[in-house]
C-alpha cells in the first residue's frame, strides 16, 4: 500500500545516505 | 515461537501484550512508525507479566506520554551493537522523528526497570550456559562493521522483510481467530 511505499523509500533513502557519507554516527 | 512481550504506556498506565513469533523479526515491525505499531499492538493477547529473561526474546515498549520507544530483539541487532546504534538513529531521522527511541540493553531487565517493575520477576536463574554458543556470540559483538558493511545489513534487514510481507503468522491468526469467532 501506499504508506509501505512511503516507508520503504524513506528508509532506502537514510540508508544510502549512509551509505555515501552523509549520515553523522555517533 | 519467538516469545515477545509489546507495552503501551498511555496516562502513566501500563498494559502488557504478547506475541508468539515476532521477537525475531521485532526490529522490523518498528519501521512504519509509532502509530502503525500502536495499531498492530492493540488487537494483541494481554498479559498480566512480563516474560521472563529464559523465555523472552525480545520486546517493545512505547510510552505514549514521554514519546519513547524502548526495544530489544531482532536477529539481524540481538548481537550486533555497531547495527543497534546505527538502526536506532535510523529510526529517530525517518519514521520516529520527534520520539526518543533507546535499545533496552539488558533485554527484558530495563525494560522491567522502566516500567518500576520488581527485576526479580523476570530474572530466571534456570538459564544454561552454551560455551561455543557464547565464544561465537563475543566473536560477533566484538567485529568492527565499516559504514558500508552497515549500510549493507540495514539494506538487508528492508529486503528481508519485503521479501517476507506474507510471512506474519501473528497478524495471520488474529484475522484466523476473528473469523472463527464470527462462525460461533
């Protein structure tokens, strides 16, 4: 459903973020 | 089974719920967000205590008053600290904004102790010791993850559950049980 789509695509994108660098880990 | 124990705080009450199966895929029921879990929380079996540190495996506790989520469990995070740190901030910069989001370190102890619990009740002192067991579990606390290699299992656990929409034997029997009850 749409919220799943919603969810899915706003974690697949924190973790290419991630991925690339521009998340700050503690 | 995978025994695992939800808690709503709402009005500085507490209520008690059980699952039989989630606690080894409770990492992912958190990421739709605080609302969505509160949803599937409510329809579950009350329980009147906490399970114990033998026979639970994992747990999540929401406080709707304080906006905090505390939670243990998960196969992907049970030994991965590195993953458990980056996991949490994952969830507090997307779908949990605005909430304190905490892994209950010492499993069903912290949570016992946030809810002002006596920690003895979920103290088993029958727990054995599994001596390879225990090596391969330091072995693994201990690895050190590069970003990549954590960007990666995060990637996982999302595939892992997309993969398995279907597998959800705790949301299956409630519709099974619902159903029953309408046939008398």
């Amino acid at each position: 459903d749409r919220h799943r789509e919603q969810v899915i695509q706003q974690l697949s994108t924190w973790i290419a973020d991630l991925r690339e660098g521009k998340v700050s880990l503690p | 089974g995978h025994r695992t124990n939800y808690i709503l705080i709402e009005n500085k009450e507490h209520d008690i719920y059980y699952a039989h199966w989630d606690a080894n895929i409770i990492g992912r029921k958190l990421f739709y967000g605080p609302d969505s879990l509160v949803q599937y929380i409510r329809p579950l079996s009350v329980s009147e205590k906490l399970l114990d540190t033998v026979w639970g495996e994992g747990a999540a506790l929401v406080d709707m008053d304080q906006q905090k989520l505390l939670f243990w469990g998960d196969e992907f995070l049970w030994h991965t600290p590195a993953l458990v740190t980056c996991f949490v901030q994952m969830l507090r910069e997307t779908t949990w904004k605005g909430w304190q989001v905490e892994w209950a370190s010492e499993g069903q102890v912290t949570i016992a102790k946030y809810l002002g619990v006596d920690t003895q009740t979920v103290l088993n002192t029958e727990e054995e010791e599994d001596d390879d067991e225990g090596e391969e579990v330091e072995a693994k606390e201990a690895t050190t993850y590069t970003v990549a290699e954590l960007a990666n299992l995060l990637d996982q656990m999302l595939q892992n559950h997309l993969q398995n929409l279907d597998y959800d034997p705790t949301a299956t029997i409630r519709s099974f049980i619902k159903d029953h009850h309408k046939k008398g």
